[in-house]
C-alpha cells in the first residue's frame, strides 16, 4: 500500500464514528472506513476495516468472501488470532497479518482484559461484495 492511501486510511479511521457492528459488550466494533475501486483491476476494489475491541472483546468465528484477501496491521494493543488450523499467535501494535482466499478466522480477540486494541484490515475484493465477514455456523 502506498503512503498517501494509508495515509487517508489512518485519517478515515479517526475520524469516522459509523458502526457496521456493535452487537454486545465483548463483541469488536467492526467499522468501514474507506473504499476504493482499483483502477487497473477491473472488478476490485480496496476496502479498509477498523476493527476495535474492548477489554476482553472478540469476533466470532469467521470467514470473508471467497474474493478477498487481507492485510490486518495492529495499531494499538495486542491482538490474538488464529487463522486456519495455524497456531495461536499474538500480534502487537505495528505487527501485521494476512489472510488469502477461503480462510477460516478461528480465533480473533484483544490479548488484554484491561486495555483496548484496535487493527485495520485493508480488504483487496470484488468490488460488488457488501458483506465482508460471515460468522462460521458451529
């Protein structure tokens, strides 16, 4: 990503106060805040997420459009995830992460019960796709 499209990323994401998911007390505030068409690929487009969550908050079990693929960076706190059957890892503020078509988002939750974290995953899709996570029926 290039520093001016992160650039007005990061100012979307602080700026935005929208909520596209706010469901409960330990559920993270899932929040778009910023779209773009890719002009050499048609079809796709870069979408950013700002995903928050409180002390001891989580996201359910999930997965996103067989289309995306996703670039997660940590911007404050810890966030604790597991993609896939891979191991449980722990990412820090800066510390980045990836998921590719068909992944499986086991585990995602703020590694601390007292502090929030917060990580912006930037979202490469097709461009019609609205509905960017799909909990995992158990």
């Amino acid at each position: 990503m290039t520093k001016p499209i992160l650039a007005l990323a990061v100012a979307a994401l602080l700026s935005t106060t929208a909520t596209a998911h706010d469901a409960g007390d330990k559920d993270a505030k899932v929040t778009l805040v910023y779209e773009h068409e890719l002009p050499d690929v048609p079809g796709k487009s870069m979408k950013g997420v700002l995903v928050e969550y409180g002390p001891g908050g989580f996201s359910s079990a999930h997965t996103h459009p067989n289309s995306a693929f996703i670039y997660a960076t940590v911007l404050e706190g810890a966030i604790r995830s597991q993609v896939n059957d891979g191991p449980i890892t722990v990412y820090k503020a800066g510390e980045s992460f990836s998921e590719i078509p068909g992944d499986r988002h086991g585990v995602s939750e703020n590694a601390s019960d007292t502090q929030p974290a917060r990580l912006l995953a930037v979202f490469v899709v097709d461009t019609n796709e609205k509905e960017l996570t799909f909990p995992i029926k158990k």
